[in-house]
C-alpha cells in the first residue's frame, strides 16, 4: 500500500496488548520465557506480571 496509505505510521502495539486477556499473556509467557534470549537480542521481554 506504500504510496496508497496517506496515514502517519503509529505503533499499534501497546493498544493490541490491551486487548490480550490474562489467559492469553500466561500462555504466550510460557512460549517466549523458553526463548527469552532471543526476545533480549531484539530488544523484548517477558512482559512481567503477565503470567
């Protein structure tokens, strides 16, 4: 769509976690505390207090 799209870039990310449940942090928590060296080599992680 580049060139279509006549909208500032914004980071969706904090919004889209809010709408996550506590269910769903606790189980991606499970998947990504196994990989949390990978999340840190890109500048994530774990989002504490969430399962």
């Amino acid at each position: 769509m580049k060139g279509q799209y006549h909208e500032m870039l914004t980071d969706m990310n904090a919004r889209q976690i809010a709408r996550l449940g506590a269910e769903d942090l606790a189980a991606f928590n499970r998947v990504f505390r196994r990989h949390e060296d990978v999340l840190a080599h890109f500048g994530y992680a774990v989002m504490e207090g969430a399962g």
